[in-house]
C-alpha cells in the first residue's frame, strides 16, 4: 500500500461527506448543504484522521455573537501540528476557544457511531484499507 498525502485524504473525506453523516445537533442549527459540506462532520472526521495518523483528538468551544454554539474537534499530530479539515464550515464568524486535548474512548464512538462507520467506509472506497480505529 503506498502511503497517502494530506491531500488525498482531504478530498476523500470531503467527498464522503453528506447529509447522512452531518452531526444531528447541527443540523437544528442549519441544513447541510454542498455549499457548505464539512457542516456538522468535525467530530467523525476527526476521529477518521486519528485512524490514520494518530495524535492527540482536539476539542474545542464554538461561540456566535458571544454565545455557546456547540463544540469543534481536530487533530494535533505527534509532532505537535495541528490539522483542522473541517475549520472552513463556520462562514458567519464563529469562534472556537477553551481548546483541550480530550481522551479518546477505545473502539468506535457510542455518539454517532453510525455516521462514522458510513464516512469511514466512504473514505476507504477512495483511499483503500484503513487502519483500525485506534
């Protein structure tokens, strides 16, 4: 198996990206449409790149206009960089604070494992074999 690029990866989680997989809780806030496709997948994408890479799971309070608008997760290599695949889906000048490194439970995640199975699924038909789920 030849190794993947960031690049590779990224385009295979976006296109595995869909209303399906979008978090429930966000989508009472707004429609997942394909304008906007990293809406509501920040969560199973990153536990997606923490299959592949490893690393610490990054967690992360959203607020609009000074109020509690939810949670945001991305990666933070072993090396120390942090990769956010899903930062461009907040567009109406959301921000994120409080970031932590949170812990991550063995096996697939009791909250929205179904959607995370149907977006892993999705980005091995693109990239092939993925590790198992750390």
């Amino acid at each position: 198996m030849a190794p993947w690029t960031l690049t590779e990866i990224a385009a295979a989680l976006r296109t595995g990206w869909a209303a399906d997989t979008c978090s429930p809780d966000d989508l009472l806030r707004e429609p997942w449409t394909e304008a906007n496709p990293a809406w509501g997948h920040c969560d199973i994408t990153a536990l997606v790149v923490n299959d592949i890479f490893g690393g610490d799971l990054m967690l992360g309070e959203v607020h609009h206009e000074g109020l509690p608008a939810g949670y945001h997760w991305w990666n933070r290599l072993a090396g120390g960089v942090e990769i956010d695949l899903t930062l461009e889906q907040f567009r109406r000048g959301q921000t994120v604070t409080a970031a932590r490194v949170v812990q991550r439970p063995p096996g697939p995640p009791r909250r929205r494992s179904e959607e995370y199975r149907l977006l892993r699924e999705r980005v091995a038909a693109h990239l092939g074999p993925l590790p198992a789920p750390a």
